[in-house]
C-alpha cells in the first residue's frame, strides 16, 4: 500500500510501497486512515531537521495528526466497532523499569527521553492508507465530528496545557481553577494558536491573539467570531503590544520561535502563567537578560510551565471541546482546514511553503 515517507540517510521525501497490516494481538484495531493533517514537526521532519525511522528500516512513514475508521478489532477489544470514527494519540511508552510515568499509561511525561512517537520518532506515522495499532491508544470519537475529526491531536496541545494551567493557577485561593474572566493572550495564528483561542475562549477566558498577518487576515475574522480579539504584530513590537492590552492572567505561545517568545515572557505581569507549547529551532536564540527574567519570575510569582504531547486526558477533552466548538462557530472550524490534497499530493505539499491554516491529506475520506 502506498505511504508518504523520509529516507533521511538519502533526504529524500517519497511515496513509497508500505506493508500492508494485519492484526496480530488480540488488543490490537485495523484502520483505514481517512485523513492525516500536515502541520510544522511534519515539514521539519521533511527538511531532515529531525525524525527517526524504526529500528530495521531505512525510511519513516510520517504524519501524526489523524482520523481513521475502524476495519476490524481483535477478539479483546472492546468498546469499538467497524466503522467506528477514531483519532490514535502519537506517543508511546519508553517500556523502561525506572519510567514511572511510561508504567502508569502516562507517556507524555516520560523521564528517560527513549519514548517513541509515531510519524515522529522510532515509530512509523499515519500518512498511509491502513494501519494498525493497539486499542488503548485509539480515542473514539462521534460521527458528527468526521468533517473537522483531524483537527483533534493539535488541539490536544492546548488542552493539556489547560488541565495543567487550572491545577496551577488554583494555587491562589481567591481564584481557584476556574478561569472565567482570565485574560489570556496567544501568541501565534496558527492551527495550535487558533485552536488553543478557541478553548480558552469555550474556558470562560477573554482572548486576544497575536500574530505577524495583518487586520485584515482570515485569523481576525475568526477571532471576531468567536469573541475575541485580534492583534497584529506586523508593525509593532510585542513589548509595546503587551503594554497596551491591560491585565494579563495567561499567555498561551503556540509560535515555536524562542526570540519573541521570550520577549512576551519579559513583560508577564505578577501572578501570571507562561505556557511555552513550541519547540524551537537553533537558529534565532533570544538575546535575554537572565537576572531580569528570575527576578521577574521571584518577585512577580510568576509561572512558567512547558507543556508537550498529550496524555488520553487531553484526548478526550479535545474531542469534547470540539463538539462545542461545532455547535458554537461550525463555520470558523471548517475555516481552519484551508487546504487538501490526495496521497499522491502530500510530497509536494510537504516541500512547499504553506501561506493556509491547514492543509489535510485525504487518504479514504
């Protein structure tokens, strides 16, 4: 069967012939993949910055953002059915002894760093047309979610960098873990940004979100839909910005880019939670004065959390807040996927520059 692939010894992306699966395990689900999102590990991994193909193979089948149908499930699995719709989260445990976190089903806070994750590291992706995987990694999801099903993984960020902001921000007793009211800022007009808007805003949050386009880009529109507001950053500086958007409580970075980054962090106020979602490339480090950032972090009791992959927990929360989302702003979700291509589209996709949100693979959509 066909599947989108890096031969990184050669730095080649290419289709390539993939073994078809089969059920192996009695836990284990056959699906048909119906559509694989691209998002930037992806063009990274196919700009040979990193990715690292299974043990034996010299290519890796890339893709992580899924919606997949279940084909058949083995004789122990229940809770799933042919035709069920399904997204499979990335990580898998490192299965090492000292890992207390990999043994207790909880791979995204993995201690030895030797987790694999599929399309990704050590594990093939989902960028193929069938695939099968064990029965504790799939989350179902309904019907009604086929359309935008795909958008679930890169919504798992914000979600679990919520469950983690409550616990944290609950450290203030006049508070507690309710974020209604919260002014929270995101950094960055990407799908995680977006998307990230989109939950704190379902949260109770008042949302600005800065990003380089102009006032007149799509992202303002979908800001103003869901209640929001827009910033641009094409002409200003983000400590300028900042300045003049009053009480800060969170800033939600989603830009992966260290040197604004940190240019927002040295203008947190007191109190307030910095969430670092984005991992950033070698190039580009912050020029940044450490003394003024620990006092800042000291006398201001401020919070810097960094918050990556995603747990079943966040699955299921992105699932759920999804569904809201569709019954909210249906039409600004579907704006979110600006772009398609079929299987045989991907490579040329993945080696060109994206000015969209979204662009998905369609595979048996």
């Amino acid at each position: 069967m066909k599947a989108i692939a890096v031969r990184p010894a050669a730095r080649r992306i290419e289709i390539v012939e993939h073994p078809e699966p089969a059920l192996a395990q009695p836990t284990q689900v056959l699906m048909r993949m119906l559509r694989v999102g691209i998002c930037g590990t992806d063009r990274e991994i196919c700009a040979f910055d990193y990715g690292t193909p299974p043990t034996g193979s010299d290519y890796l089948v890339i893709g992580h953002e899924s919606l997949a149908e279940v084909v058949e499930v083995g004789a122990a699995v229940t809770g799933l059915a042919p035709g069920q719709l399904v997204v499979l989260i990335v990580r898998r445990p490192c299965g090492r002894p000292e890992c207390v976190p990999c043994a207790a089903g909880r791979q995204d806070f993995c201690t030895t760093g030797a987790y694999r994750e599929r399309g990704i590291k050590g594990e093939h992706g989902f960028m193929t047309e069938r695939v099968v995987e064990d029965a504790r990694f799939l989350v179902p999801l309904p019907a009604s979610l086929h359309d935008v099903g795909v958008l679930v993984e890169p919504l798992t960020i914000a979600e679990k960098a919520l469950l983690e902001a409550r616990r944290m921000l609950g450290r203030m007793p006049w508070r507690g873990d309710d974020l209604t009211g919260l002014h929270a800022i995101v950094l960055g007009g990407g799908p995680v940004g977006l998307l990230g808007a989109m939950a704190l805003a379902t949260a109770g949050c008042r949302v600005t979100l800065i990003s380089r386009q102009g006032d007149d880009d799509v992202r303002a529109g979908l800001m103003r839909t869901i209640g929001g507001a827009y910033v641009s950053a094409a002409t200003d500086s983000l400590t300028a910005i900042l300045g003049r958007l009053g009480t800060i409580d969170l800033v939600y970075e989603a830009i992966g880019a260290a040197a604004p980054a940190f240019e927002a962090l040295a203008a947190l106020p007191p109190n307030a939670l910095f969430v670092f979602t984005g991992v950033p490339g070698r190039r580009g480090a912050p020029d940044v004065d450490g003394g003024a950032v620990m006092r800042a972090l000291v006398l201001g009791n401020q919070l810097v959390l960094g918050s990556v992959n995603a747990g079943r927990d966040a699955y299921e929360a992105a699932v759920a807040d999804l569904a809201r989302f569709m019954t909210r702003w249906p039409q600004a979700v579907r704006a979110l996927v600006t772009g398609s291509v079929p299987l045989d589209g991907a490579v040329a996709a993945l080696s060109s520059r994206s000015d969209g949100i979204k662009t998905v693979v369609e595979i048996g959509a």
